[in-house]
C-alpha cells in the first residue's frame, strides 16, 4: 500500500500536460529546515505538485501530492484529494488525504470552503484525523488570509488548532501558526515561495519551526488565476497539517 501510494503521487506531482492543461497547477522542488525547541533539527528535501480539473458545471477536482525524504528522517509522502464547487465569490467542498513514512501512516479527511475579495482570499478548514500506528485521532481548523499584491505576488498567513487523544496517554492540544509568500516571474511560468510555520504542543511542551523554500514551473496563468480558478488547496491546512502529520 505504501509504496503505491509513493508511486501515485510522484505520477500525479509529474502530470503538467492532459487533462489539467485548462486549469491552473504547478510542480515544483522544496528544502526546509525544521528545528526543534529541544534543540534537534534536520534538514529535508523534496518534489511537490498540484493539478485541477473540471467536472460538471461548477465541480472542481483536485489532486495535490508531495514526497520528502531527510538524512535524518524517513521518506515521507502525502497525498490529498480534493472535491468542491466553486465560482467567482466562493469554493465550498471537501478532502480526503493520507500521508506519513515508513513507520506511520495518517488519514484525514475534512471540509474546506473559500470566499474572494478582490486582493485577498479567506479561506478555512476543518479536518479529522486518524493514525492507527500510534493510536491516535483528533480533529482541528484552520484559518488562512491571502493577499495578492498584484497577480503574481501573494502574501498568506494561517492559524489553526487541533485537539488530538492519544489512545493510553489522554489527549493534548496543538496550536499552529505561520506566514509565507509567493511570487511568480513576468517573463517565465517559473515561482519561488519561502514559508516559516510554528506549531506547538500543550501537554507534551514541545514546539517546532519550519522554514521552507520552493521553486515552482506552473502553467495555465497567473498565482491569482490559480487561487481562483485552478489548483489552489494544497495548503488547506496550513501549519496544523504538521499536526496530523501531513
């Protein structure tokens, strides 16, 4: 099952042409660091994509899908499915995904929905998620604000919290928060995006930053086209996917 699941998404972050040449959608390469409060940090490194595409009338399909590996860490993957309604003021529908490495695995699944002003986006989801290796399962939100500068600048930031019970060990809450950006050339289809996202845990008093960089080649138009017409939910979740270990 895993190693389907790796094949899938490497498969889907690669498919720029076909079906998705309508919409908007992008694949890309990605390195972050993320370091612990304890001190602990690793580096990681990896290749990311998205892809949308219509159905009938206003229904949208959406597949977003990364791999990642570390020196210090596991290959870790995700895989997200996507399926909404959307048109020029709002995105309504929902998600399903998993993610995880060689020892773990997560599934979740959630609502999400959007509403667009002319140079900002507000968009939320809620999510439950389960992960039967460690015995866990929790639900969460999050809340992101979107600003575009123009059509190929984006400035976005998000706060979520989740609460999480830990068969054996009681529950725990996290919250997450983080801030980021994108911006695409005039004369290429090409994008860097730099993030830092924040998440911590009450109980167990442990947090953790992430920073990230990320070079994209993005086809069907600009980063407000994809926003409103294409594959603009791989970042749903924002922080708090790191959570539920997306």
């Amino acid at each position: 099952m895993r190693n389907w699941i790796i094949g899938a998404a490497a498969v889907l972050a690669l498919a720029v042409p076909g079906v998705a040449a309508a919409q908007t959608g992008y694949v890309g390469a990605v390195v972050s660091n993320t370091e612990f409060d304890a001190g602990d940090d690793f580096d990681a490194y990896g290749v990311e994509g998205a892809v949308a595409f219509a159905g009938s009338g206003s229904i949208v399909f959406e597949v977003d899908a990364a791999l990642s590996d570390s020196d210090d860490t596991d290959t870790g993957y995700g895989l997200v499915g996507h399926v909404y309604s959307r048109n020029d003021s709002r995105l309504i529908g929902g998600f399903v995904g998993v993610a995880g490495s060689d020892d773990s695995e997560t599934w979740t699944v959630g609502v999400e929905a959007a509403k667009y002003y002319t140079n900002w986006t507000l968009a939320g989801a809620v999510a439950y998620g389960n992960n039967d290796d460690f015995g866990s399962d929790g639900w969460g939100a999050n809340a992101e604000a979107r600003y575009f500068i123009n059509d190929n600048f984006r400035l976005n930031g998000n706060i979520g919290w989740a609460t999480i019970d830990y068969d054996g060990f009681g529950e725990d809450d996290a919250f997450s928060y983080g801030l980021g950006g994108e911006y695409q050339f005039a004369s290429l289809p090409v994008s860097v995006a730099a993030g830092w996202s924040h998440v911590e845990f009450d109980e167990v008093d442990t947090e953790a930053d992430t920073l990230s960089l990320a070079v994209r080649y993005n086809w069907g138009g600009t980063l407000r086209d994809r926003d409103r017409n294409g594959a603009s939910q791989a970042n749903v979740l924002g922080s708090l996917g790191s959570a539920f270990g997306l």
